[in-house]
C-alpha cells in the first residue's frame, strides 16, 4: 500500500516537499514508517501522527490514514473553553473577555511576544494543531477546576512586538487561574505542532510526549 507522509518545518525543507509517498506492506507499523523515513528524519527526534494523533511505534498503519511526522515542536467540567489557531493578529483583551465568567474572582492572561528580532515565522500542522490545542484547554480547564480557558496561537509572520501566543484562565481564586494559565502556555509548547523559525533558522524544541493511552 502507499501511504503519503505530511511533513513540517525542517523536515519539509530537507525533503524539498510537504508531502511524501512511501510503499509500505500490509500490517505496517508506526515504526516502519519511522525507518522508510530516516534519511529524511535524521537525527531530528521525531513523534509520527496518525490520523491527528500522536501515535506509538506499535500502532498499525492503514491504506487511507492520514500520516504525519511531527519533529520538536517550538514550543473543564462546565468550564467555557476555547481555542484557535489564526494567521491574524491576536488580542489580549479579546481572549481575556472570552474567559469572563460571573463565578471566576480571578483571571489571569499571558501573552507571548516576538523580541529581539525584526519578526518570526510561524508553521503549523493547523488541522492536528487545533485539535490539541482544544484538547488542552479542555484538559487543563478541568484539572485546575477553571471556570473558563482560552488559548490562541497565530500563524505566519510575527512581527516585532506582536504578539504570537496568548492563554487566558478563570477560576474562583487565584491560586487554580495562576495554575491553569501556566499549564497552557506550557503543554502547548510542549504538545502542539507548531514551529519557530527565527533568522533563517528552525528553533529548536521538544518531542510531544505520546498520551498513555494511546
């Protein structure tokens, strides 16, 4: 069976495409890929997507599944949730009305900026992207018992000063809106594919972590 293979970021520009087919046999597995893949891949870590989810090395590749390598990316009950991934500039001041909740006494907003240089570029996986950034939110909304959570992350070029990331959280009081702001901002650094390239150059990041119960 052929199975196309999505890339993103280095590994595109390496492969000189966003996309490549690769011949595989019936009952193939993720680590197969891995292997028909390496002179692509590397030494880059990488974690394989299967069908927008981060699969294991023994999940089972199938004829019509959706197929991604992911390289490092840069980077509740009755809670109201909400996540987007936009090539527009993002509000603070938007995304923090979005978490106003008659129930919360705190909120608590963080917004990341391009600094330093004249702009940054982003890239995204944008249909996986969304999914688990929607995934977080809800995760964290839930975990922190937030009465609202909010996450948007922009697309594109940045330019200096504008800003490329912002999360929001609610809560009753400010130790769980504290705690819920920071776990978004730092889950979706860590899970979401999502890629900087600063001056030319792809930034390094980390592997996401494949779930449990995958």
């Amino acid at each position: 069976m052929v199975i196309r293979i999505r890339l993103f970021a280095g590994l595109r520009e390496r492969a000189g495409a966003g996309t490549v087919d690769v011949e595989l046999p019936e009952g193939a597995r993720v680590a197969d890929v891995r292997a028909r893949l390496a002179g692509v891949v590397g030494d880059t870590p990488v974690v394989v997507a299967l069908n927008r989810a981060y699969a294991p090395d023994d999940a089972v590749v199938r004829a019509g599944d959706e197929v991604a390598l992911v390289p490092p990316v840069s980077g509740g009950a009755g809670a109201t949730l909400h996540a987007r991934i936009t090539g527009e500039p993002l509000s603070l001041d938007v995304v923090a009305a979005r978490v106003r909740d008659p129930r919360a006494g705190a909120i608590v907003t963080f917004s990341g900026a391009t600094r330093d240089v004249a702009f940054l570029d982003y890239e995204a996986y944008a249909e996986m992207a969304l999914a688990e950034l929607e995934r977080i939110v809800a995760a964290v909304a839930d975990r922190h018992g937030l009465c609202a959570a909010a996450a948007e992350h922009r697309t594109g070029r940045v330019p200096l000063g504008e800003a490329s990331v912002v999360v929001a959280a609610s809560a009753p009081h400010r130790p769980e809106a504290f705690a819920g702001a920071r776990a978004l901002i730092d889950e979706l650094k860590a899970q979401v594919p999502i890629w900087k390239r600063e001056e030319g150059a792809w930034v390094a990041g980390t592997v996401p972590r494949i779930p449990p119960s995958a």
